[in-house]
C-alpha cells in the first residue's frame, strides 16, 4: 500500500461561532508556519459534535490525528478511545487524560470583576448558563474579584433566547430587582446582547444605570448592540496554534516509534499537562464605559488620568487637577475603586502598553513614551513588577504566527 503524502486531520469544531473559526485559523497558521513533519495537514471539519462523530471516527482509518471541543465525560471517553491522537479544546479540568489547551475561564471571571470595579461599580451582577462547566469556572473567578472588595455578586437566572422581549421574564423581573448602578457579567457575548437589548426596552439607563460586560468580543455583535458592547476578548487562535502544536509533537512521536518498532505510546496521559491560556484584556465599548462613583472627586481624577494617558503622570499631577491633598485622594480612591491613586495611573498605563504591544509593530520604545512610562526601561520594570513579563516577552505571545514585530 503506497504511504500517504499527508496527514488528514479531524476538526471537530462548530464552525458557525467566531470563536471556533478564529481557533480553526490558529490551526491553519501554525500548519502553514511552524510544523515539525514534512507532511502536510489535509484537515476533515465536522461542525456538530456529538457521540456518533466521535464513535464513526474511531471505526474510520483515514484520520491521522484529531482537534476538538469536548466538555462532556461522554464525550470524553469516546474521544479516548480514537485510534489516533487527538487534543481536547477545553478550559476546565483534563478528562480521560486527553491533551488539552484551552482559556483560562476563571482568570476571565477575574478579569471581569476587575473592569467592573475599577469603573466603580460596587453591586456586582452576573448571567450564566446554568451550573456547571464554563459557567461556573467564570463564575468562581468573578466571585474571586469581588471578594477583595467584600462585594457578593448577584446571581441571575439562566439565560433564555426570548427573555428580551418578553415583559414577563425572569430576566426581565431579575433586572427590575438588582439595586442600581450594577456591573453585569454575562458569560459570553450573546447573553450580553440579549441583557442590554431586555435593559433598553424596560428604560435603564446603559451603562448608568446597568452596565454590561460580554466575553468573545464578536465585533459584528458587539458593534451593532445599542449601545455597543464591552467584552473580554479570548485568545481563540493561540489555542488553536497550541493545540496543533501539541498534536504535531504527538504525531511526529508516534511516527518515530512506528519507524523504530515500537508500539506508539498512548495518546491519554496525565503527564501531558493542561495549557491554559489568560484572556488577552477587555475591549472597552459604551456598555461599561463609565465612572460609576457618588465621590464626585475621585470621577474627576480618574477622567483626568484616562485623558492623559500619553502624558508621564504623578499622584501630585491628578491631587493639583482636583484640588485635593495627595493623603486625603488617596483615601477617596482606596474608598471608592480599592487602590491608590498610585495604582490606579500604573494600571491604565499598562493596560494602554499591554494593547499596543499586541496590536501595533510599534517599537517598544514608541509604546513607553505613547503610555506615558517615559521610557523603555521604566516599561520594562513596571510590566516585570505587575506580570512578571518583559514587554517583549509579552508581544511575543501574540506574534506566534505573525511578522516578528520591531523590537
């Protein structure tokens, strides 16, 4: 039998939401860019996944390894049982000892709780899916954020396609309830769509009344929502650059063990850690765009940090601009947003830092001045200091398959 030319590769992804055809292109880019073999990757996309795909895969000799999304045990099992290696796309904990790369649902949760805290929001909501997987992970770091500020987040009921438009909803009751000015999390951009359309048609006020926060950042969704739509966005082409990495080793190593004799060893291992990747940072639009503060001073200082963002600012800079003592300021900050003023000019710094460096070729030294750190040095010491990463370091996780970027 003549030896295959190529290496034909199961997708098992629903190819209809954005988030898994931006982790389908990660697939593409590292095959196109990166991969060990001198075989290509002939890739088979089956957008349901359900038991019987999985069941017919393993009866099926064409396949020579395999990337999917399973979150079920069921699923799970079925998977381990292919003939073939293949790498689970999943954020929770490794099931039935599959490879898996996948986001870090708890640090969105995190991420989440602190966008909103930092706008000043002090009642704290969130929608879900119900109990269990993706749900409860980024309820759990949500939770986690709010705790720093003894803050105990308002759980809501399971989201429902229709609830926008009918008055009598639990949504609907859900949102007429929640004390005001609230930050809601919803569990993913959908359900955060669907909230702020519920929100418009009762007449709150977005985002003064109810703010609300997405995950998956959909532009398309997010721009045409009204207002538009703040979300987290994920880092769906890295998992998919990840997961055809670790799969391409598993294929070059069962290949090498073929050569040799060997009988390839088993592709479920618990020695083959989970990757789990951070969400990249929120993209702030009008629905959380906002102070939402009663101390009419510590709102006017944090306006004045944000609007001089490409400017070096000092605490004394933002206690002249309100005409208040740098103590007492500080004392209003910590009361209303949990950090100094101090903290707060560092954090929105960074955060400026942290986008240019992925989205822009600028030079490293460009982005320190454009973030007002002066310098390149006092970058690099304040991003160590905050995430124990260089700025190179940190573009470099998002240029894994793009142009190296002016360093």
């Amino acid at each position: 039998m003549k030896q295959k030319d190529h290496r034909d590769i199961l997708i098992l992804v629903n190819s209809t939401r954005l988030g898994n055809r931006s982790v389908t292109r990660g697939i593409k880019n590292y095959h196109r860019s990166y991969f060990y073999s001198n075989k290509r990757w002939v890739m088979h996309t089956l957008s349901r996944i359900i038991i019987k795909s999985l069941e017919n895969a393993s009866h099926n000799t064409l396949y020579d390894g395999g990337i999917g999304r399973v979150g079920r045990e069921k699923l799970a099992i079925a998977a381990s049982k292919l003939p073939f290696p293949f790498v689970n796309l999943y954020g929770g904990e490794q099931m039935q000892g599959l490879p898996q790369v996948g986001t870090d649902d708890i640090a969105i949760g995190r991420m989440a709780g602190e966008h909103l805290l930092s706008q000043g929001f002090r009642n704290l909501g969130f929608l879900g899916l119900g109990s269990g997987g993706v749900s409860t992970r980024r309820l759990i770091g949500f939770q986690q954020a709010a705790d720093k500020r003894n803050i105990k987040v308002i759980n809501g009921p399971v989201y429902f396609p229709a609830d926008a438009g009918d008055p009598a909803s639990p949504l609907n009751a859900w949102l007429l309830d929640l004390p005001k000015p609230i930050g809601i999390f919803a569990v993913c951009d959908p359900i955060a769509a669907t909230t702020i359309r519920a929100s418009s048609l009762m007449g709150f006020n977005i985002p003064e009344q109810i703010a609300i926060l997405g995950v998956g950042n959909d532009e398309l969704m997010c721009e045409e929502s009204v207002p538009p739509l703040s979300s987290i966005q994920t880092p769906d082409e890295e998992v998919g650059y990840h997961a055809a990495q670790i799969l391409d080793k598993l294929l070059t190593r069962a290949a090498k063990d073929r050569r040799s004799g060997k009988k390839p060893k088993d592709f479920c291992s618990k020695a083959i850690k989970p990757i789990y990747l951070a969400p990249v940072g929120v993209k702030i639009r009008k629905s959380t765009d906002i102070i939402a503060t009663e101390d009419i001073v510590v709102a006017k200082a944090l306006k004045f940090i944000r609007e001089t963002i490409g400017k070096p600012t000092y605490v004394d800079d933002v206690a002249g601009a309100v005409a208040v003592s740098r103590r007492r300021l500080d004392e209003r900050f910590h009361i209303a947003i949990g950090r100094t003023v101090f903290k707060e000019i560092q954090r929105i710094q960074i955060e400026h830092a942290k986008e240019l460096l992925r989205d822009t070729n600028l030079t490293i030294d460009a982005i320190a001045v454009l973030s007002g750190l002066n310098n390149r040095i006092k970058l690099t010491r304040t991003l160590k200091q905050v995430m124990g990463i260089s700025p190179g370091a940190y573009r470099k996780q998002f240029r894994l398959f793009t142009p190296a970027a002016t360093r």
